[in-house]
C-alpha cells in the first residue's frame, strides 16, 4: 500500500473529513442565514418607505387632486436615485413618472409585487427588478411607487461570494490540517507497529514510544507497556520455575531412583523391600506435595479461583488452623496460641486458609530459638507461635509471628520467591514454595504477603481488603484442611 493509501484510511483523516464536512455545512448554513436576513431587512425597509410615501402622495392627492399629484411625482422623479413613480389612466396610459416599462399585469394587481422595469431615461434596454406597490385612486387611476432591488442584489451577491470562498477556505486548510493530524498519528502508529514486530520475534524488553503530550496514544502505549512488563515478568518466572523444577527435582528423583537400585541389588528380605518401599512412598508425596503446589501457585496467579469466591470471617479460619496445627506444635516443643477478632472477608476460602497454613508450618519449621549455650533453659514464651486475626480500617490481617532467627530485611523480597530457600534452612526438608503460595494468594484477593521483625522472630501477614460482614444468624462452615506445603 502506497503511502497516500494508508494516510487516507487512517482514522484521524476520516476523522477530519466528517469534521470538515460538518463545518462546512455549518458555515454555509449560517452564511446563508445571514444572507436571508440581510436580504429580510432590506426589504422591510423598502416596504416602509413605499408604505410611508404612499401614503403621503395619498393625503397630496386628496388635497390638490390629480393635477397636483402629477407636478408632485414628476418633481420626485426628477430627483437622484428617486424611487420609481408612476400615474397612469383606468386605460394604463401613462401621466407622469419615471418607469418607462412594467411586466404585463403589474398595474392590474393592487398591492406588493416584484417585477422586471425600465426606467424613461435608461440607456440600455436591460431590464431591471423592482419591489413596487400598486394602489388604485378615483376614478380607476392607478398609482405606482417602488424601489430599486439592485442595492440588495449586490449584497446577496457580496455575501454569496463571502461564503464560496469561506467554504473554498475551510476545504483547503481542514485538508490540510487533516493530512498533518493523519501524517503525525501515522508515524505514531507506524512506531508503535515496529516495536509490536520487534516484540513478536521475541525481543520483549522493547516498550512502546511514549510521548509527552498524555494524549490517549501516550495513556494506550503506558498500558500496554504496562501489561508488556507484566508479561515479560510472568515469562521470566515461567523460565525461572522450570530451571527451579529440573533443579530442585532432579535430587529427589535420583535418590527415588537410587533407592529402587539398591532394594533390587540388595536382594534383601520382605522387610528390606518394605523398607524401601515406604522410603519410595515417603519421597513421591513429597514430591506430589511440591506438584500440587505449583498447580496451586498458578491457579492463583492466573486468576481462576476467583470464581469461588465466598463472604466468611477470617477469625474461623485462623481459629480452624490454630485446632489443626496445634497438636504439631506441642510434638515439635513449641506453643501456639490464637488471637482473633471480627474480620469479615470476601475471599476464596480454600485458598486463604491454605495460605495460613503455610505461615504456620513455616514458623513451627523454622521458628525455634536460636541455639543457646550448654544449660540455659528456653521459656515458653521464646517457643510461641500466635496466629492473629483482626481488622484495621478498611483491611484485613492474619498474622503468624514466631520467636525464631527471622529473615534479614535484605532477603526478605527474595524469599517469597519460588524453590528460593535461605542458607539457614537449607538443612531443614522442604521445597521453598510455602511463602511463594501465601504471596499468589494475597496477590489474587487484591492484597500482598508483608514479612517483618517481631522482635524477635520473624512475623508473616496476609494483608487482605475487607468485605461485608458474614450474616448474622449463620452457621460458619467448617475449617478446610491444608494439604502441608513447605
């Protein structure tokens, strides 16, 4: 396609030419308003003055009778630009005036008309038009006075030309505003197509031009920069999990595998085989566990637990997962307590409660004091774990804090990150995916996962937005069960 082509099938150039249209259309619409009010007035005018002098020439009459009526016009007639004067015989035979010549039947119809005349002294035979008023006297004479037209055919004319050439003028500089317009939002369009290219055979760090004028090419182009950052984070995740996955897999398959070689090499009794088979068992749940927990990290990213969406209170979940890992705690030496409140959420509950979960394996995993010298006891209350629930304005907090090591500051973005797993628990079994979920989760509800100090330890909170209260009256379902994700 040429380059005239695609100029004059942008959207800007049909833009302007409907604008152009429109305009000019307008103009000409209120020229010639203009004109027939020009040409109104004009005659009103002409109408008044003929009325008045009839009327006067009338009065003449009654007083000093035809004879003075007809020194009376031929005195009027005689003056410059007089108005046109005639008397003439019941027969139409002329008595004194200046019009030499009428239209057939003029004189034969009282009243207003227009018609073609010719003046006795006229040169030229051309004719003329004329606005004139008949008005019959005694005795059948005919009285004829009126005025040129000429004056207001000239001005209708001025102002016809006036608008041929405003419209002349509209069409040449809208055409040509419409090409610039067209020919400057064509390169936008044309950059903006080259850099969509660039980004399809795969160079996604490129951006869309951005100019300075925040018209709605520039708020189009930050939104689509916008989404293309998001896109370019989603695929280097998307590389980052699967470098993770062939990464961190790849040990529990190999001893999955080493393990199955020396059952068989071993060639060992019934318990030898059971042995290993329960190992076998043991190391495919773990590995199911980090499967379903990138299933679960994906659904949430991409949004599709959104359609199970349900109003309950986050006190019952936090109450749900206090019952359910309490008893872990107590085996494990530690204390976990439960502070709630009234903290009613518009969420998935599946995903919240999963979420929490994960906190509190965490803390009860990685929670524990730091190893303090031979003989100094450790109280109870460096071994508590609390879950809280409340809300603060228009948001919602579940917290899990601990009295353990914590997080540095610095490593704490780091860690929500997936199969990320800090030097300090790397001795510890796990698959670094926990505090990655509780992060999707808070994401998919619209809020975020905050990690801080808790002087000491380290506390987890879902930040989550509140939503109306649960109904009063209402039985609060049971608490899900988390499947434990590390």
């Amino acid at each position: 396609m040429t380059a005239f082509g695609k100029l004059v099938r942008t959207t800007a150039f049909r833009l302007t030419l409907v604008y152009l249209f429109l305009f000019a259309v307008f103009a000409a619409s209120l020229l010639a308003y203009f004109a027939w009010n020009t040409r109104r007035l004009i005659t009103e005018e002409i109408t008044q003055t003929v009325n008045s002098e009839t009327s006067e020439l009338i009065q003449f009459y009654d007083r000093r009778g035809l004879h003075g009526l007809a020194l009376s016009i031929q005195y009027r007639s005689m003056r410059p630009g007089a108005n046109l004067y005639l008397i003439t015989t019941p027969t139409g035979q002329a008595i004194a005036g200046n019009v030499g010549s009428l239209a057939p039947g003029v004189l034969a119809t009282k009243g207003w008309s227009e018609t073609a005349y010719r003046r006795i002294e006229d040169a030229d035979e051309r004719d003329h038009r004329a606005l004139v008023r008949v008005t019959e006297l005694e005795n059948g004479f005919r009285l004829l006075i009126g005025r040129d037209l000429d004056e207001r055919r000239r001005l209708f004319g001025i102002v016809a030309k006036a608008a041929q050439w405003s419209v002349l003028i509209v069409v040449v500089l809208g055409l040509g505003g419409g090409v610039f317009v067209a020919r400057r939002v064509l390169r936008r369009i044309d950059a903006m197509t080259g850099t969509t290219q660039r980004i399809m055979t795969g160079d996604l760090s490129e951006r869309l031009p951005v100019g300075r004028s925040g018209d709605e090419l520039d708020r189009l182009a930050e939104n689509l920069n916008a989404m293309l950052e998001r896109i370019e984070a989603l695929m280097a995740g998307l590389k980052e999990v699967s470098d993770n996955i062939a990464h961190d897999l790849k040990t529990p398959l190999t001893r999955l595998r080493n393990r199955a070689e020396e059952a068989l090499a071993k060639s060992g009794g019934e318990a030898d085989y059971r042995a290993a088979l329960e190992r076998t068992i043991e190391e495919s749940d773990g590995l199911i566990r980090t499967f379903n927990a990138l299933l679960m990290i994906a659904r949430a990213e991409s949004g599709q637990a959104r359609g199970n969406m349900d109003d309950f209170d986050a006190a019952e979940v936090a109450n749900g997962i206090h019952e359910l890992y309490e008893p872990l705690a107590e085996d494990d030496g530690m204390t976990l307590r439960v502070k709630t409140e009234a903290a009613p959420i518009h969420a998935n509950r599946e995903l919240i409660s999963q979420a929490l979960a994960n906190l509190v394996e965490n803390a009860i995993k990685y929670g524990k004091p730091a190893a303090q010298p031979a003989g100094t006891v450790v109280s109870m209350d460096g071994r508590q774990i609390t879950i809280e629930a409340k809300r603060e304005g228009e948001q919602v907090l579940l917290s899990v804090s601990d009295r353990g090591p914590g997080i540095p500051e610095s490593d704490r973005k780091h860690a929500i990150e997936r199969f990320v797993r800090l030097e300090a628990s790397r001795t510890l079994p796990g698959s670094g995916l926990g505090l990655s979920l509780a992060s999707a989760v808070a994401t998919l509800h619209g809020g975020e996962l905050r990690l801080g100090d808790a002087h000491p330890g380290l506390v987890a909170t879902l930040v989550l937005p509140a939503r109306a209260r649960v109904g009063d009256g209402v039985a609060p379902p049971m608490p899900d069960v988390p499947q434990k994700v590390a």
